[in-house]
C-alpha cells in the first residue's frame, strides 16, 4: 500500500529546546528520535510504505525555531539516520543547498530487521 503519513498532532517543544551549550551530536539525535517516534513509527503502524518529511515541520516540532535548519536538513539524508529509520530517500524537494525550511524528504519504508 504506498500512502504518505503526516505527523500527528505535532506540538512544538519549547520546554525541551536545547541549550546552545550542547553539542551536535545531541541535536542531530533529537532530530532523528522526533522523525523516527513522529512519521515512520506511525507509518509502520498504519501499514504504510512510504513518509514524506517536511523541514519546517520537524523544526516546528522541536521548537528549535529555524536556527537549526542546516543540522535538520543535514540528519534527514545522513547514512546513519536511514539505517536508523530503515528507510531510503526516494526524492528531496526543495534548494540545491538543502538547508531550508521548504525541504522535503521522501522516503520509502524498508521491512525492519528481525530481532
């Protein structure tokens, strides 16, 4: 069944936006549970085979208010973010440089390994 999933009720987390102190491998992981928890776990649970991400959405969604746009961008097309989501990116919309809130990521949903 090939269907896109939109995030539910996405809620911007303002009282969990991060610190300037931390580090990037702590923001990029933020990035990568809130799309995995918000878009593929969902996907999955609805038998569907494909997830369209929109940047702004997950900015929105974690409230970091467009400062980390290249960071969002950047961990939506990294190596380890798929292997992570089991997903592959079948198209990106949006500015050759990549690093904007008008970003769209398309992916197609993997079967997850077995345990």
């Amino acid at each position: 069944m090939e269907q896109t999933v939109a995030p539910a009720g996405t809620q911007a987390a303002s009282e969990n936006t991060p610190e300037s102190n931390q580090s990037y491998g702590t923001h990029a992981q933020r990035v990568r549970d809130f799309v995995i928890g918000t878009y593929f776990d969902q996907a999955r649970a609805e038998d569907v085979d494909t997830v369209t991400v929109r940047a702004r959405d997950v900015d929105r969604g974690l409230g970091f208010r467009s400062k980390r746009m290249p960071l969002i961008c950047s961990t939506l097309r990294s190596k380890k973010f798929l292997k992570a989501a089991a997903a592959e990116l079948t198209k990106y919309d949006g500015p050759p440089g990549g690093a904007s809130t008008t970003a769209v990521f398309h992916y197609k949903l993997k079967p997850r390994p077995a345990n």
